[in-house]
C-alpha cells in the first residue's frame, strides 16, 4: 500500500470511529435556560446568582466553541445514544461509570455519549468551587453545568437519530433545538419550578435523559406532518412545526432551568452552604 493510500484509510478509520455530531441546543436556547435558572433558586443563593446572570448566561455557550475546536474530544460529552443499549429503560447500561466501562468498555461508551457522567462531573466542580469559596469559579462552572444539564432536556442528544438522517428528516435537531427557539422565543412563557435538592447528580441526569428520549417520536412526526404540501422549510413550515411540536420545546426549556437550578442548589447545599457574597 503507498503511502497516501495509507493515510487515506487512517483519515476514513478515523472519521468512522469520531462521535457523530449529535443534536444539541442552539446559544439562544442555552442562554435563556441559564437566565431563567436564576429565578428558581432559594433567597440565599438569589443576589449572588442575581448579580452573575449575565455573566453565566453569555458563558453557558462556551462549549459550543469547544465543539468547533474539537469536536471528536467535546462531542462525547454533550449527548447520549440511548438507543444503542436496546430498548427503554435501556437497562444494559449501567449508571455507574466504572460498571459500564467494566461491561461495554471505554471506546464504545465515548461513540455512544458520556453526557450523563459528564453532569455529575461538573456538579462535583461546582461543589468544590463551593467549598474553596472560589467565586470566580462558581460563576463559570454554574455556567458550564448548565449547558450539559440543558443537553439532557434536548430529546435529539439522546439518539442515534440526532439529526433525522435515519428517518429522512435531516436538520430536525437544528429545527427544533434552534430554528424554533431563534423564531419563536420572544413569544415563550418559561416559567420553571423552584429548585429542589437532587440526591444523585449523576442517576438524575440519566432519569432526565430518559424523559427526553420519550419525546423523539414526537417531534419527528410533528416535522414530517409540517412538511406535507411544502418543498422547503418555509415559514408556514415552521408555523405548522412550533404549532404541534411547540408545546415540547417549552416544556423542556421550562424543565431545563429547573433542574440547572436544582443542581446549582445541590452544589452549594453538598459544600456546606456557604455564605454567598452579594456579586
């Protein structure tokens, strides 16, 4: 084999083995998540996180800038392809790392998504951020958390139909997680519920992920319903698509920022509940 030819079957391996580019929320979804958060804490914590709500917000995106950087390294971390581990509730994944890693191994898990684990790892930064009283950190971890705990609301970071390229729908997670948002958000009633302690960070997120999932379905057929009688994603498209799916993407949004809340809460709960300066 020549040397070229070589390289070529290196570059083919290496983009058979990559993650796929899974669905993911757009910015303006991840920000207005990240603000609405803010509104669900405890009067404790309120000022501080009052005082950092832009601040967190604008910063909840940065590991969409991580993706375009290296997206085979970040693109593990922001979903999970549940369907890959046989049918609901996808018991033959274990929820504790080292337990999956042990019955799946490591490569397979990172192909499927690691978004579950990747929560409960940035929880544990935040409590640490917490317990250092490091406030510059609780700031960006708060944020940083909140995108991957927004992720799990998204029900197109939790299959390997992502983006609709095994239903001939390609484009649905960017229709749904951004198009609709970017269109229709000035229009959206986001009221999330107070913040409530999370016992287990980790088997949380995996319970979110599953809530997620049962959405899928949905949103696919609402895209093919609205797609009847159009050749193209017009604006009567989008009207027909935030008419019947529009009800979903409110709802996980809604759920979304209560439960970034909950697991700012947890954090600073889990470090001792330190006293927060006023900003």
């Amino acid at each position: 084999m020549t040397r070229a030819a070589t390289r070529l079957v290196a570059a083919l391996a290496a983009l058979l083995l990559a993650p796929q580019l899974a669905g993911a929320w757009g910015a303006g979804a991840q920000r207005l998540i990240a603000n609405k958060a803010v509104d669900t804490l405890p009067s404790d914590m309120q000022q501080f996180y009052e005082g950092a709500r832009h601040q967190i917000a604008q910063q909840s995106t940065e590991p969409l800038e991580w993706l375009k950087k290296n997206a085979t390294l970040e693109q593990r971390h922001r979903c999970i392809f549940l369907d890959r581990y046989g049918r609901f509730p996808f018991d033959a994944l274990p929820r504790d790392y080292n337990l999956a890693v042990k019955k799946i191994g490591k490569r397979t898990l990172e192909l499927n998504g690691l978004l579950p684990w990747q929560i409960g790892v940035y929880s544990e930064k935040l409590t640490n951020a917490f317990k250092a009283r490091n406030w510059e950190e609780v700031k960006y971890y708060s944020a940083i958390l909140s995108h991957y705990v927004a992720q799990a609301h998204d029900p197109f970071a939790t299959t390997e139909n992502f983006d609709g390229h095994m239903t001939n729908q390609v484009g649905i997670d960017q229709r749904f997680s951004t198009s609709l948002v970017d269109r229709f958000s000035l229009f959206f009633f986001v009221h999330p519920n107070d913040a409530a302690f999370i016992q287990d960070p980790t088997d949380h997120a995996f319970e979110r992920c599953l809530s997620s999932h049962a959405w899928v379905y949905h949103v696919l057929l609402a895209d093919r319903r609205s797609r009847r009688g159009l050749t193209d994603y017009t604006d009567e498209y989008y009207d027909r698509l935030y008419s019947q799916a529009g009800a979903i993407l409110l709802r996980g949004i809604s759920d979304a920022a209560s439960d970034v809340g909950s697991y700012w809460m947890t954090a600073w709960v889990n470090a001792g509940r330190p006293k927060l300066p006023p900003r």
